[in-house]
C-alpha cells in the first residue's frame, strides 16, 4: 500500500472512558462487518480478565480501511499499572486520540497516557466522548484538556490540537459541540484522522529497522512478535539480523509476516516502512528487539520504562493443602512461568530470592501484580505470595520512597471520614473541587498507603465513591503507617468448619468461610475484633444430651461471611501472612 495512504493511530485515555467501544464503532461503521453479521461487544479486549472486569489489560492491534487509507489502530491500557504496555506501543503510533469524558474531564490517567504521548512528540486530536451524558460538560472538558498541555508544557505547535465531540456508544461524531446528532455517524471523526493524523514516515528503500513493541503468541508459529517498521522492506524467508537488549546482533530467518485487518491477523508477502505487521521465526523474541540488516545493523534505540514500585515474592506452596489442586507446583514451574512473563511484559521485573527458595517479583502496582497472579492460578499454577510492599530508594544519604497522585470523587456527607483518613495515612492534600453535590479531593500519597485502602475507601463512602491515582514520583520516606490493627480468627487444627462452631465466633469477628469448608492448622478463617490474634476450633459441634429445654434448641443464624477476592486477599495480610493460591481455591494462613 502506499506509504501515503496509511495512518497509525493509538487511543489513550483514562480507564473507562470509551477506548475499546470506540474501536468497536470503527469497524463496524468502516464497512468490514456485513450488515447481518453478529459483532462481539469490545471486540478488542480477547482476554478473560479483560472481559470479566470491564477494563483493557494488553495492548491490542487492529485496523480498518476508510477511502482508500488503511488505519492502524493500538487500543491501549488505561490504568497506570500497565503504564509499561503504553509506553513501548506509543511508538508504533503516529498520533493519538484522547479519549475524554465529557462528564469527567481528564483525569490522573489521562494525565499519564498524556505525558508520554507528548514526550514522544505525537500529534494529539481529543475526542470529547460520552456526550449523551445528562451531565456532559463538552465546554468545561475542553477547557481542562488545554489546562493539563499546558501543565505538562506541551510545545506551542501541539497546544492547538483539534476537537471532536462523539458518543461511541451512540455510534457518532459531531465537529462542533452543538451540532445536530441526527443521523449523525463516526464519518466526521475519520475524515480528521485522515486530515490531521501524519502518514508514517521512513524509507522504503532504507535499511531494515522494525523494532518488537509487543509479544503474542500462536499455538501453531509460536512467539510472534509485533511493531512497526520504521525503515525498509521486510519479505519472508528473508535473511536478517536480530539486534538484541543485551547489544548482540546475530542471523534470523523470518518464516511468516502478517498484517492486520480488523482484530484479525492476515499473512502477508513483504511490508515495508509505515506497516504495523506481526513477524515468527524467532522462539526467543522480546521486547525491545530490532530486526535490521545483517550487513549493515543499525538497531533502534531501547525503550525506556518507568522503574517498578512494588514487589511480592512468589514462593511454592507448603501448605497441608499442597498440590491438591495444581498442575505446576515446584520452584522449576513457578520459574519458568514468571521469566516467561518478562519476555512480553517489560514493566515486570524478577529475580530469585537469595536467602530461600522462591522469587522476588516487581510491579507497576497492586492491579499489576494480581493480574499476573489470577493469569497463573487460572493456567493450573500453585503457589504463595506475601504481602506487596514499596521498592524503597536511596538518595543521597536519604531513604526516598515512591508516591502517588491520588483523586477522589465522593459525596459531601462522605468527604469528612476520608478526609481524615487519608491524614492518618500520611496523605497531602493538593486540592478541593466542588462539582454539584460531589467533592473531588486531590492528594499526593505514599503508594504503600494506598495499598487495601481501595476496599476501606468503598466502606467509608457506602460504596458511591470513585478513586484513582497515577505514580507521582518518588519522595523522602513518611514514617511509619499502620496497615491492619486488627488481630485474625486462627483455625487450632486440620477440619471442616461447622455451623455451629462458627455460629460462637461471629461475637468474636468477621469470618471469611462458610460452613462445610475443609480447613488447616495456621489458616486464617476471619479478622479477629480486637488487637491480637486468636486461635480458635472452627469444628466445635453442639454437646448432645438428652434433654430438651424450650429456648436451648434455637436454630443457628449465621451472617454471610466476607469473601476476599484475590486483591483483597494481597491488601489484607501482615508481613507474618501469606496468600495461598491455587487454581480452585485463594486462602489464607499464618507463616510457620
């Protein structure tokens, strides 16, 4: 295809603000659906996870043809945990969209998707999407997206972006905020892409670079890897060179070159400079890797990520349980398995334990790390992890420790209790905006004060509040800060949990297990009400006897128990605690 007629577009937003459903509206509306045939809702997000939480976890490709012009699109994660994926793939990208909510204006992940668009220098054309909101403000939002360019000190030739107002779920764009919607479609939005989104530039003729921004994997061709080629012509069978992270350059052949056409991959002869292609041959691909001449290497330069902030170690399960549910259990699996996950997910760092069997795993954040976690007890996997904690610095002399910028939306009734919480936490308010009947508080907050606070937050705020928050930076150590001051209920012994014995405890706490539960020496079976733990016999039946009293024989009323998701799980644990996990079960239990 002509180099001219190409136009490669990533779509950055806060999470939640209509990425995927936008692409969804793309294809269907670029004419590569027939009218009768059934499309998936978020068609981009494949991934299990993605689909059961309702958010974009991994980088995707796609594209679709408008007038002549192939539009690449790179759907990316909108969440600060996978910050990782966006930075690597805004470099197959020409230009954004900056998908904002005309309701929420911009916020801290758009901030952060924003920042590394702009430091790679990419054309931005903002979209104001959710307009059919009741209480859309397109005015307002636009006014905020020019403040956060000029806050992140976007240069002058990027401050006169382009707007355009649209409702992805609606299936339409509109060029000016009060423009009629009738019989409106997403035309007017594709015809700015073309307009203002550059072609791709590099030589066809040039050396070769195509530099792997993202991993995929085939069960038939294995490792694929993806990425644009900035310069040159790549064929199949070709004799190339692979320029490695390490510096070392050596001979490759490439058996399979495809493109892509909606979400699908479509195999290809050659691409050349401009094309975003999936490339096999290699079994050892990652990340960061150039594909150039053999003659005449000329690599491109490494990809740049943020440092992790937070580590867990990940160690075999010893539990009287072990093995009962997992397919992988040794030290050898859990190995193999997190090394793997490096060579697709550059953000994540591991190293082996020095002191003890296990492995040291480092992550963008809480999300980060759990979704690594849930993808491997799902894939038979069975292991034990520790609680998260913060990868401290030392700064000339000084202990630093990594901070969050943190934004809350709540209720005015609510703003007292959480304000006062997060001072305990040793949070610094930045800011108080009234919007309505809802407060957004702004703060600056060490990241380990935000770990579990998430579920704490929901309960203080009767489950209405909103909170996100973006990695700030690193600063000198708070101090100390309390995780839990709570003691656990600890089962005394090998049993299975017993109405009655749980119905005695409830005086004493809050239980995480129902009755019938098979349970070990050490588990945790639910938070103790005071300081301290205690150990307790979950299986204590009722003494027989053979009288009958009125008012002794009262039927046993139990209150729900508080189940712990995998995130919970991670929050709640003490340095003395672990989170067992496997893929049938996520329990509990003190250290021995």
């Amino acid at each position: 295809m002509n180099q001219k007629q190409i136009r490669n577009i990533a779509i950055i937003a806060h999470v939640d603000h209509g990425k995927t459903t936008l692409v969804d509206q793309f294809f269907q509306q670029s004419g590569m659906y027939r009218d009768n045939q059934a499309m998936a809702e978020r068609l981009m997000d494949s991934m299990d996870l993605e689909k059961e939480r309702g958010i974009t976890i991994s980088a995707k490709n796609g594209s679709f043809s408008y007038k002549d012009h192939r539009i690449n699109i790179i759907d990316t994660p909108g969440h600060a945990d996978f910050g990782g994926q966006v930075e690597r793939v805004l470099r197959m990208a020409d230009g954004c969209l900056l998908l904002v909510d005309a309701q929420e204006g911009p916020m801290p992940q758009t901030y952060f998707v924003l920042k590394k668009a702009l430091a790679l220098s990419l054309p931005v054309l903002v979209v104001i999407n959710k307009i059919d909101k009741p209480a859309a403000r397109s005015d307002w939002a636009v006014d905020q997206v020019f403040d956060l360019f000029a806050k992140l000190e976007a240069p002058d030739e990027l401050l006169d972006f382009p707007v355009i107002y649209a409702s992805a779920k609606g299936g339409y764009a509109i060029e000016n905020a009060d423009d009629s919607i009738e019989g409106a479609n997403m035309n007017p939005l594709f015809e700015k892409i073309i307009e203002f989104i550059p072609p791709p530039s590099g030589d066809p003729d040039g050396i070769l670079q195509l530099q792997v921004n993202t991993i995929d994997y085939s069960p038939y061709l294995g490792k694929l890897g993806i990425g644009k080629v900035v310069n040159g012509t790549i064929n199949i069978n070709q004799n190339i060179a692979v320029a490695r992270r390490d510096g070392t350059v050596s001979p490759v052949r490439i058996t399979k070159i495809f493109t892509f056409e909606r979400d699908q991959k479509v195999p290809a002869e050659k691409a050349q400079a401009g094309e975003i292609i999936a490339v096999a041959g290699l079994d050892d691909i990652t990340v960061g890797v150039t594909f150039t001449d053999p003659d005449n290497p000329k690599p491109l330069p490494l990809i740049d990520i943020d440092p992790p902030t937070i580590a867990m170690h990940f160690i075999p399960n010893d539990s009287p349980f072990a093995g009962q549910d997992g397919q992988f259990v040794t030290s050898r699996h859990i190995k193999d398995r997190l090394f793997r996950e490096t060579l697709s997910d550059v953000a994540l760092q591991v190293e082996a334990l020095g002191e003890g069997i296990g492995f040291k795993v480092s992550g963008r954040g809480e999300l980060h790390l759990s979704i690594l976690i849930e993808k491997m007890r799902r894939e038979g996997y069975e292991f034990q992890v520790t609680r998260p904690v913060v990868i401290m610095k030392d700064e000339d002399g000084q202990k630093h420790e990594p901070y969050e910028e943190l934004s809350i939306d709540v209720e005015e009734d609510y703003q007292g209790p959480v304000i006062e919480k997060l001072g305990g936490l040793k949070g610094q308010m930045l800011g108080m905006d009234r919007r309505n009947e809802m407060i957004r508080l702004a703060y600056k907050i060490p990241t380990r004060s935000l770990i579990g606070f998430r579920s704490e937050f929901l309960t203080l705020t009767k489950g209405m509040g909103v909170m996100n928050y973006v990695f700030a930076g690193y600063g000198p150590y708070a101090g100390e800060i309390t995780n839990r001051t709570r003691g656990v209920l600890v089962a005394k012994e090998n049993c299975t949990t017993v109405a009655y014995a749980l119905f005695n405890l409830q005086d004493r706490g809050t239980l995480f297990l129902d009755p019938g539960v098979k349970v070990y020496t050490g588990q945790i079976i639910g938070e103790h009400c005071r300081t301290g733990d205690l150990v307790v016999n979950p299986a204590k039946g009722k003494k027989l006897t053979n009288m009958r009293a009125s008012g002794s024989d009262e039927n046993v009323v139990l209150t729900p128990p508080n189940q712990l998701s995998l995130e919970d799980c991670i929050a709640f644990i003490n340095d003395d605690e672990l989170v067992e996990v496997t893929p049938k079960a996520i329990r509990l239990r003190k250290r021995k």
